[in-house]
C-alpha cells in the first residue's frame, strides 16, 4: 500500500519558504509514497473550554491526521523557536486527554530560513515537545536549510545542492516510516 505522509507547515505566509520545501517534497516523493500538506491555517487558537464540543475544523484535521503513516513537520523559526500557529496545531491534535492524534507517528523535521541556523534554535524546542507526545522522531539527518525565494525556481523547483538533500532526507524518511508505523 502507499505510505501516506502528512505535512504540517508552521507558516501561513504567501510564498512560504517552508511551503515550497513541502511542495518540493511532494513532487519528489519516491513511488509508493504520496505526501500532502494537512492545513492548519483555519484552527481557531485552541482554548481548553472548546474540548467539550471541538471544533468541526479541528475534528477534520485530526481526521486527517489519523489518515497518515506518517508525519513531517516543516517550519519556520519566530524568535528562536516555532511558530504559534503551529504549536497551536499540536495542541488540537493532542486534545482531548486520550485521543492524541500524533501517538506512535513515524515523523521527522525540516526547516528554512534565510538565517544562518537554519531553524536549529526552533528544531530544538520541537524535538522536545513532539516525544512528549509519543511521536516517533527521526534523528538523521538534520535539515537545517537555509534558503531564500533564489533556493527555488519559478516553477518551485529546488536548486541541485537543495534537491540533492531533500532526496537524501526522503530515502531515509521513507525507510524510518515504513519500519516504525503501526
Ligand atoms: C522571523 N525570522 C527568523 N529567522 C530565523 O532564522 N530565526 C528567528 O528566530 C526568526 N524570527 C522571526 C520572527 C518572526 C515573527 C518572523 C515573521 C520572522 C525570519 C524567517 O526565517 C523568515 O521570515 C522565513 O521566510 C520564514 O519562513 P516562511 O514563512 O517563509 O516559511
């Protein structure tokens, strides 16, 4: 069967340097693997009071999430760290107590930013919220990009060096996935 992967991209931005990473992968997917990103961009910011009757969008997207084998979380850094907007995506996925979405999920982290870390500082903080919630972290390699609109042609093609990575990143995601989902 194919290996379904989720992405989820921590940024809302037109033009997003993290998108077109997730659009590059997409196109690059090896046969037998589709990936696809799972929008978190119309979550309302989770509150603890919505448990009780959650959220439709919110439903919908850990319905989407359930449908994966797989994840990749794709971002940005906001000041040394990740996004809100996708820290509040982990936050409906995780809700309520006892029906995490995110358990037992082979994933694995990239991320862009024109800076000279590359998304290390927020890739840190990510590695240590996403074990807490029983998702199966790759260790390597580390995709630490830094990259700029320049990265990618105007059909969204990475240059060589990059797509050389990403294919690398791919072969051995895909290997992790396929060995570590249920
Ligand atoms: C940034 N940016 C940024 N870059 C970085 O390398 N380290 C950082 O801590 C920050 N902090 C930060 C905070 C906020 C609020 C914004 C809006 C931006 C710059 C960031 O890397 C750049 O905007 C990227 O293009 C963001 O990725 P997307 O949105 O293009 O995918």
């Amino acid at each position: 069967a194919d290996l379904i992967v989720g992405c989820l991209v921590g940024s809302l931005a037109q033009g997003s340097l993290n998108r077109l990473l997730a659009e590059a992968l997409a196109a690059r997917a090896p046969e037998g693997v589709k990936i696809a990103e799972i929008p978190i961009g119309d979550l309302p910011m989770f509150n603890r009071d919505l448990e009780a009757d959650y959220p439709r969008v919110a439903v919908t997207f850990k319905e989407a999430l359930a449908a994966c084998d797989a994840l990749l979380f794709i971002t940005p850094e906001h000041n040394r760290s990740i996004p809100a907007v996708l820290k509040n995506a982990i936050d409906f996925a995780s809700r309520p107590k006892g029906t995490n979405a995110l358990a037992h999920l082979p994933a694995a982290i990239l991320g862009a930013s024109p800076g000279p870390i590359g998304t290390a500082a927020a890739q840190a903080h990510l590695r240590s919220i996403l074990p807490a919630l029983d998702v199966v972290l790759m260790g390597q390699p580390e995709m630490y990009l830094q990259v700029t609109p320049a990265s990618f042609d105007a059909t969204g093609a990475p240059e060589d060096a990059l797509a050389a990575r990403l294919d690398e990143f791919l072969d051995t995601f895909v290997a992790f996935a396929r060995r570590h989902h249920a």
